[in-house]
C-alpha cells in the first residue's frame, strides 16, 4: 500500500508581526492560504525509517534528522518509506517545509490508522496551519489557527529569484516588533476584486528586513507590479518568494510566461490561491 499527499505552497496574504515574547518568538496575525501547486509526499509500510527525494528542487534537502519529514514520523511513532517530490524552492517563503511535514503526517495516519498526535507545533510553526490545509488566520506563534470560509479564488503568478531568505536572518533585521493586527473581522463574500482592495490595506511587515537581507526582492516586485493587470504585488512569509494577484487565470498564465522569458534563472510559477484543499490531495 503506498499513500500519497500533496504539500501545497502555503502563502501569507497578510503577515502582521504584533509582538516578541520574552523567549524570543515573534507574535504574529497573519491571513493563510494555499496553492494548487506544492510538493508530493509518498509513503509506503516498512519496519524502517527513511526518507528519498526526487525533483528539481533537491539540492541542499537533508535526508536525516534535520527534514522535518524525518522528525513528522518520528513523532508519530512509525516506521515508513517515504519519498518526496520536491517542487517549490527551499526557505522561500511558501512553508515548503511545514506542508511537507503536514503532509507526513496525514499520509501516515492514513496509512497506520494512528491519529496525529496533539501539539503539532512541537515540529514547526506552521505546521498547525498547514494541517488544516485551507484559508485560516493564523495568530500567535502559530498555535492559533482560525479556518476562515468565504473568501475568494485568487489567481496568482509566484516568483523565486532563486535566493534563500532564511526566516532567522530576517527577523533579525525587523525594526518594529510591535506593530497593529488585523481587523478582529476578515471580510466574507467580498467579490475578488473587492477582496484585493481590502488586501492592499494590510502589511507584511518582513518585506523591509527581507530586502535588506536579499536586495533582489526589490527587483521582484518591480517585475511584478509591471506585468499587465497585476492588482497587488507582496511577499509571502519571510521571503523571498513574492505574489501577484490578478484578475482571472488567463492574465496570471501570461504574466508568468512573461516574467519566464525575462528572469530565466527565477522560480516561476501561475497557481489558485484558495483553491480547497480539505484533505491536501492532488
């Protein structure tokens, strides 16, 4: 029996950082959503535990104790074959690693039978969030994650210059470390383009940090915001992948056929945003 998942791209619409704890973690109020492109992740029974990765993404992807796939099984207990299709491009801003390890752990529950174990957040800050797979606000430091229903399908082009932003190094050039929330109410039953109005009201607060710490995000989200009908360019999580919203899939698909033929060397990719994915399936 083998089980497959897939671990969609997980965007930050919004990412609002409200706070710094004493042990360090930031506080957050961030607006969630998922892709209908992300990694795939396979298991199969074995009385060993191991881990295979495939794909155009593999490089620098550890196949030990530093994948967080390893420690998702381990902390559901089992033993497996798994395998991971690597898609989207590593520390980028798209919770690659949180999907994937979301992703293990419904696979391996489906495949066992064993529930996934309480306090997921033990594995990663957003792999709550990831679990559940699906438009949500996320609060906190991850642990307050509030499935939100009613929002519309966004079209969106994704793009990756190919350079890491890693999550640390940016927070660490982050300024202000209390700054407002959202509205305590997202808006519901908003037509898409009312939707984007209300977007471009809100913040993602990392965007200064990444560029300081990556310049050429700056340089994505000129070509971005140049493409033909793009509504709203920003960056997702800590970088350093940015999005563009636009108005119907056609526009995204040539936007992104576009900014291909420009930046070869970049990561780029038209996805629905919002798309439902209630049990993350391809």
């Amino acid at each position: 029996m083998m089980v497959k998942v897939l671990a969609p791209a997980k965007i930050n619409l919004t990412l609002h950082v409200t706070g710094r704890r004493d042990d360090g973690y930031h506080l957050l109020d961030s607006l969630v959503v998922f892709a209908d492109i992300g990694d795939t992740v396979r298991v199969k029974p074995s009385d060993t535990l191991s881990l295979s990765v495939e794909g155009r993404m593999t490089a620098g992807v550890p196949l030990d104790e530093r994948n967080i796939m390893i420690r998702a099984a381990q902390f559901m207990h089992v033993g497996a074959e798994m395998r991971l299709t690597k898609k989207l491009p590593n520390a980028a801003g798209l919770g690659g690693g949180s999907s994937d390890a979301a992703a293990t752990l419904k696979a391996l529950s489906e495949l066992t039978g064993k529930p996934i174990p309480e306090n997921p957040l033990a594995l990663g800050a957003d792999v709550p969030v990831c679990l559940v797979g699906r438009a949500a606000r996320m609060r906190g430091i991850g642990e307050s994650v509030e499935p939100l229903h009613g929002l519309p399908k966004l079209h969106a082009v994704l793009v990756n210059p190919n350079r890491p932003a890693p999550t640390k190094t940016v927070f660490k050039k982050l300024e202000s470390h209390e700054n407002p929330p959202m509205p305590e109410v997202i808006p519901s039953g908003q037509s898409r383009a009312e939707f984007i109005t209300w977007l471009k009201g809100m913040r993602n607060d990392l965007e200064a940090p990444a560029i300081a710490v990556e310049p050429v995000i700056a340089q994505v989200f000129k070509a971005l915001e140049v493409t033909p009908g793009c509504r709203l360019a920003r960056m997702s999580g800590s970088g350093a992948t940015c999005f563009g919203l636009y108005d119907n899939r056609e526009t995204a698909r040539a936007a992104a056929g576009r900014l291909r033929e420009q930046q070869p060397g970049w990561w780029v990719a038209a996805a629905r945003l919002n798309a439902g994915h209630p049990s993350s399936r391809p």
